[in-house]
C-alpha cells in the first residue's frame, strides 16, 4: 500500500502507560510496526514502517468516552495526516520510503502486556488509499459504515480472550445516555452543598411532585435493601441573602415553586428548602439532616493534583458510586483513591501498595485540598511526612477552590476574592527562586554563555527645570529596567502587568540591574526599595503545570517572559551650555546612564527596546523642550546610555526686557543731538543718564548668566548701546568745544565780530562762519548714529539668523 488510512472507533477504560489498538504485522520479513496506532490520553503516535511519529492531541482524551481515530498517509505529497472524531490533529510531512505491507493484523494486543489496550473497539478498518475528510466525518457521525479495502471490521478475525457485544451504530454515537445519580444519606444543609458541588454537580431542584417522587423510586430501585433516601431531599434552594427571595446555587431567583401546604412558614428562622412527602417547605439549615441527591448529566473526570504525576492516566479519575452514601475514584492508570477501614486511602492498584492516608476532616471526603499521610515516597518526600494535595473536578481552565468548587482561573490572584472560602488569594506566589539562585550573579542570556545580557530601559520624563546660571537640568523621570532571568520560572501571571506586581520581600532576593547616573554632583544611582516596583511582563503563554502543586499553577519560563523595575527619580544632571547666541540660543543637555552591574562583556543596554517618553510641558519659563533622542555607547568598560534633550530658549523675556529698554534709551540718547547747543548741560545730563542706565542694565544681565570668557550675543548688543550712547556724548563735547571754545562752555551768549580786511603783512582770506561748522556737526552726528546703527543691526541680526 503506497498510501494507506487506518480507522477505528474505541473507547478506554484504563491505560498502563499507553495503549496499542491495532497492529499489522509482515511475516515474510518479520517485520511488526508496519501499521499501528498508539493511543495515550493527550497524543497519539501513528506507525508506518517502523517510522513513529507523535501527534499531540488538541484535547485529551476521557475514558468511557467513543472516539474515532484515523490516520492516513498520502505517498504523493508525503503527509501523515491524524483525525479524532472527524477534527484534524496534527499533518506532518515524512517519507517513509517504502509502501505498508502485511499479512497478519493484531487487535488490542502488543508484545508487552503493559502497552496494550484495555477498553472496547469496533470499526477498525484500513483502506490502501487515502480518506477525504468528508468521508471520515460521515463515519464519525455514524452517517456510513464502510469497510476497509485491505483490512474490514466485518470479516477475516479470530477473536481471542474478548467479550463482543452488537449494538446499533446509532448508539454509538449517542452521547446523551440520560442523568445518573449519586445518593447521600443523613447530610446537613452545607454538607449536602459541598458533596454535590465537590463532585462537579448541584444539588437538584424539582419542579413537581411527580419530578420528586421519579428521585424516590430511582432510589428504591437502585438499592432495594436501603430505606435511606425514601423521603427529604435537599435542594439548592435557599433565601439566606434576602428573606423570600429564594435563589438557586448561581444565585438565580426562583419564581415558581410547589410548596407543600402552608409553607414556606419560617421567615428568617428557616432559609432552606427541603424537598418532603407533600412538596417543598422551608426548615431551617443547620439543625436539619436530610437525603442529598447529586444529578450528573454526564460523567465527570476528576485531577489530583501534587502527586509529581506527569501522565495524566495518572492524574485523571472517575468516581463511582457501589453502594448509598459511598463514592470511590477509579484512576485512568494505577491509582484509586477509597475508604478503607474508615479512612480515604490512596493506593496503587497494579503494585497493590497503599501511597497515602487522608487525615480526618470534616466533612469527611478527599474532594478538595486535603492533608494527606505518606506511606510512599512522593515528590521526593519520604514516607510519613504529611503533603497536601488537590482532588478536583474542575476543568484545566478552571481553578480548584479548598472546598472543591470551580472558579475561572484567570480569577486566581486577581486581588478579588471569587472562592466562598477566599482560598483563590492564597499562596499566590509569583516567583519561584532555585536554591542555587545567586542574587550578586547577573543572569547570561540563554545558551550563549558569551554574550551580554541585553537589559533595555524604559525613561519617562515628567518634568524639567533648567538652571541656565548653574548650568544643570533638573529631572523628574520614571526609569523602567527590563531584562529575562532564565534562572527563574514564574507562577500566576496575569495579562496584568498591575497584577503581577511582587512582594518586597521576594524583590530583595532577585537579581536587579544597577544604573549609575553619571554626570551629577554626587554619586546618584538606581536603588532598590520601597519606593521601587517590580513586576513580570507575560509575553508567552504557560508552557506547562507545576505538578507538585496541589493546586492549577502554570509556570512560565524566565527565558520567555521579562523581570522590570520601576522607580521615579529627581536628578539634577550637569550641562554643558553654550551661550553664545543668548538669548536666541538652542542647547543641548545630556543624561548619561551607566550599567555598573557588571561590565559590557555581562551586561550591555538593549538599543532595539530601550526607549525615552517626554510627558510633561514642552513650554518652560526660559526653554522650549524640543526633541529626546537615546544613544548607546559601548566604547569603554561599561555600557552607556546618552539621553540628549534638545532646549531651544524661548526669547520673549530677553526683548522685553533688555532690548526694548536699551532700544528706548537709544532713541532717548540719540534725541538729545536735536537739543539746542547753547544747553550743553542738559545736552550732556541726558546722556549720561542714559549710559549709567544702559551700565546698570548690562550688569545686571551679567549677574543673571553665567560668567563665560566668551562674548554673547546680548553681551555684544548691549555693548554696542553702551559705545552709541558714549559716541553721542563725544558728539555733545566735540560739538561745544567748537562752538564755544575761547568762551565758557554751557556760559551766556556773546558775539565776536571779525573784520574782513586783510591785516597788513597777514596775507589774503577771512575767518569761517563758526554757525556753519556748528551746523554740519550736528548734521553729521545725527546722521552717523543711524547709520552706524543700521549697520550694526544687519551684521548683528544676519550672523543670528545664520546660526
């Protein structure tokens, strides 16, 4: 057969380790694994040629359940596909080089007793082709019965040491097979709760009469010889929260009841409902005993959990009831857990050895978290230590409360209790630390024991201050810290991050980063205390239980999901100012950060996820925060972070206050050339005042900067006011000289009177108008001032635009 499908319907009742259905077998060559299907409970193994290839299962399997299994193999494309129930498991592409052959097909048997399989099987079928999907699905719906082309149920086998039975195929897929019951006399109230919901149930509510007496005669009929349970049942039904407001277990009003003659009559003295001869009625819940009635509708599969059980055929059980008022779980593998000579006993069936005691509590069953008194080394604990473990009949998404109650498991350590019994909130670790930890060790990043561990930051600002006279930046920032420690496993997490927050007492156990804040005064760096938070990020899903647990843990590997701490800082970072073009200057302040853990050769900054966020005002009171940019630097011992913060200076103070005033006390200097020459005094007055000002002004903007050896900008303009106003008081002096010399300078007026004949002897000519010189020296001073300042302004104005 070069392509081959393999189909057969089965149903378990107990797996040794793993169990073999179907195997065909070569004489010529003496070959077995030519065709064989292998089942455990959470994958199947198909076998062509001796080539084994393990399906993982989307479902694990329950016993005393039908399934149909088919398997095919397509030598054209060289794809094993495998099916449960008509829903494709797994395809895989192999070739297994050669066709199947064989002449001799065994059923349930394999050459070691432990592998073969114990429960029913029909339709086992084998075609030299492969199936279509749609031709698998009518078999799985019972739609068809075909049979095998190579191999058919129907004909061809001797049956050894079997026990076959005909049934109709429509009963085989009949998964309906009505309600079953569990009986428990003589119970209170609670007890009757915890029982019924400990095995994955409620207690009923009957609708009718006639629905009660149906619970009566199965009683009657299921043990004769019992008279308990022939009347007084507990129902679900109590009105404990709000009297007359009767609710079921989930908390649902009920409307519509019969109740028994003059009942309900106990206002808030009795708060649960009992079912009796003449209906329901209303007694009280703690001094009543009565029949507990527990309805499945269909079978439940229970866990224990902490036992150090990797193969669920021996995690799962099946509980069953032989007798009223008593219940014992039937293990998929070698254990049962029972009452034996008045105690719950766990015991290997297969080496008949006794593995633990249950020690007495009440009530009295093993459902829930238990104590348990070893007689077998369990989880490498020796015998009679006492260990505590979990008998659940919740569903893996589910958590397992102590009392045996389900809850969903992304409830667990939420900060909100969800269990009646509060036990969701306990033991609520998140961190589970190996003794070999060592916490001075920074972890190595996977198998590559070379490399450095990346650890990325995370730098939110809040806020900046910049003190441009003592060249520093005050930040308020949060620094977040993200590395993987492989050395750890995590418990418990959440989506969350919020809650997957840990204790400071398991903080100061871990391994944490150290970041040194270079460029400050003192020797500032992140620390670790109660102001510094730390958390585990889940980025990948659980990759297994913790089966030493009595209780649904996922562990999530360290490698796969991070470790972070979170602290706010204020830093006062020196800068390097250049001020040269104050006040239309941009400058540019640093925070560097250093990893002083270890060196680059352990520990480097990761570049790819390492980020800066600015959430605080871009407008300051002299700067506008621009820009953040995260640079590395891995040249020196340690790996440096650079955070540049880009500061371009807002200059709306700088004109209103040093330019329009020293521009006013030009114009003020330059108008006094237009006063009279005659009042040389207040000429003059004038503009010394204006240049004691400008003086006064300079030096006060001096005092307000840093002292630079440099000039800047505003120094260069005030500078510039300083000479035109001196200029213009050099003009005033020029101008009276001239005018006035030989007189009193500022004195009365007079008159001198030149003639203007040559004096004999002196040559020919006459004396200037001293009116015109007075006159083009004021004209050329009022003229040059503007001129000198024009060009001033175009100079001083294009080189700052220009930088």
């Amino acid at each position: 057969m070069p392509s081959v499908t393999l189909c057969g319907r089965f149903k378990l009742h107990l797996l040794h380790s793993y169990g073999t259905f179907f195997q065909l077998y070569d004489k010529p060559t003496d070959q077995y694994g030519m065709l064989i299907a292998m089942v455990w409970l959470d994958r199947i193994t198909p076998g062509l040629v001796h080539t084994w290839r393990i399906h993982r299962l989307k479902k694990s399997l329950w016993a005393f359940r039908w399934y149909l299994l088919c398997f095919s193999y397509d030598h054209n494309t060289h794809v094993i596909t495998s099916y449960i129930d008509g829903v494709t498991q797994q395809r895989q592409v192999y070739d297994i080089g050669r066709p199947v052959s064989g002449d001799y097909a065994r059923l349930g048997q394999n050459r070691d007793p432990q592998h073969s399989f114990c429960g029913d099987l029909t339709q086992v079928n084998v075609w030299d082709r492969v199936l279509s999907e749609e031709e698998i699905l009518e078999i799985t719906q019972c739609r068809a019965d075909p049979q095998g082309s190579y191999i058919a149920w129907e004909v061809g086998w001797t049956l050894h040491n079997v026990t076959s039975l005909d049934v109709p195929l429509e009963r085989l897929c009949q998964t309906d097979v009505g309600p079953t019951y569990f009986w428990f006399p003589a119970l209170t109230d609670a007890v009757a709760q915890y029982v019924c919901e400990a095995l994955g149930t409620h207690l009923p509510m009957a609708t009718s009469m006639e629905e009660a007496m149906t619970w009566h005669r199965r009683a009657a009929k299921a043990y004769p010889d019992s008279k308990n349970c022939a009347t007084d049942y507990w129902t679900s039904l109590n009105d404990k929260e709000e009297e007359g407001v009767w609710r079921r277990h989930d908390g649902e009003a009920v409307t519509t009841m019969f109740w028994a003659p003059h009942e309900p009559s106990g206002i808030i003295y009795e708060n649960c409902a009992a079912i009796g001869t003449f209906g329901t009625g209303d007694i009280d819940c703690a001094t009543n005993i009565y029949c507990a009635v527990c309805t499945f509708r269909e079978q439940q599969r229970f866990s224990l959990l902490g036992a150090c059980e990797r193969e669920l055929r021996n995690v799962y059980f099946v509980a069953y009831q032989r007798a009223i008022g008593e219940v014992t779980f039937i293990g998929y593998g070698q254990y049962h857990i029972l009452r034996e000579r008045g105690a719950w006993t766990w015991i290997n069936v297969v080496y008949n050895a006794t593995v633990a005691r249950m020690e007495t509590t009440v009530p009295d069953y093993p459902m829930g978290r238990r104590w348990w008194v070893l007689e077998r080394a369990v989880c490498g604990q020796e015998p009679g230590g006492r260990r505590q473990l979990l008998l659940s009949p919740c569903s893996p998404d589910q958590f397992t409360c102590d009392d045996a109650t389900c809850i969903p498991l992304a409830n667990r350590c939420d900060l909100t209790y969800d269990c009646r019994d509060n036990s969701d909130e306990v033991d609520c670790q998140l961190v589970a630390i190996p003794g070999e930890y060592q916490r001075h060790l920074p972890p190595r990043p996977g198998r590559n024991r070379s490399a450095s561990l990346p650890v990325a930051v995370a730098v939110t600002v809040e806020s900046l201050g910049v003190r441009t006279l003592s060249l520093a930046m005050q930040v308020s920032h949060e620094i977040v810290m993200t590395w993987r420690d492989n050395r750890l496993h995590y418990e418990n997490l959440k989506v969350d991050d919020i809650l997957n927050v840990l204790p400071a007492s398991t903080s100061a156990k871990l391994w944490i980063p150290v970041v040194h804040f270079v460029n400050t005064d003192t020797y500032k760096h992140t620390e670790l205390d109660e102001n510094t938070v730390v958390y585990v990020t889940r980025l990948v899903n659980s990759s297994r239980r913790d089966d030493a647990a009595p209780a649904e843990v996922d562990v999530y590997s360290g490698e796969d999901n991070t470790l972070s701490s979170k602290r706010k800082y204020g830093i006062v970072y020196n800068c390097v100012f250049d001020l040269a073009l104050y006040p239309f200057d941009a400058q540019e302040c640093l925070m560097r950060l250093r990893i002083t853990s270890a060196g680059k050769s352990f520990l480097t900054f990761d570049s790819k996820v390492s980020s800066v966020v600015h959430t605080g005002s871009r407008l300051l009171p002299e700067y506008e925060v621009g820009r953040m940019e995260l640079r590395f630097d891995n040249s020196g011992k340690y790996s440096d972070a650079v955070l540049r913060v880009h500061l371009k200076r807002r200059y709306g103070y700088a004109v209103l206050n040093i330019y329009l005033p020293s521009l006013v006390l030009l114009v003020v200097s330059y108008v006094t050339l237009f006063f009279r020459t005659s009042i040389f005094d207040v000429r003059m007055m004038a503009a010394l005042t204006v240049q004691l000002v400008l003086c006064t002004l300079f030096s006060q903007i001096s005092a307000t900067l840093p002292m630079t050896s440099y000039f800047k900008m505003v120094d260069v303009w005030l500078m510039f006011c300083i000479g035109i106003t001196f200029l213009v008081i050099l003009f005033h002096a020029i101008t009276d000289h001239v005018v006035h010399r030989g007189g009193t300078p500022g004195g009365g007026s007079f008159i001198k009177v030149a003639s203007k004949v040559k004096p004999e002897g002196k040559g020919h000519g006459f004396k200037v108008d001293e009116r015109n010189i007075e006159k083009k020296l004021l004209v050329g001073s009022q003229l040059s001032v503007p001129v000198v300042f024009l060009v001033f302004n175009v100079f001083y104005w294009a080189y700052i635009m220009s930088q």
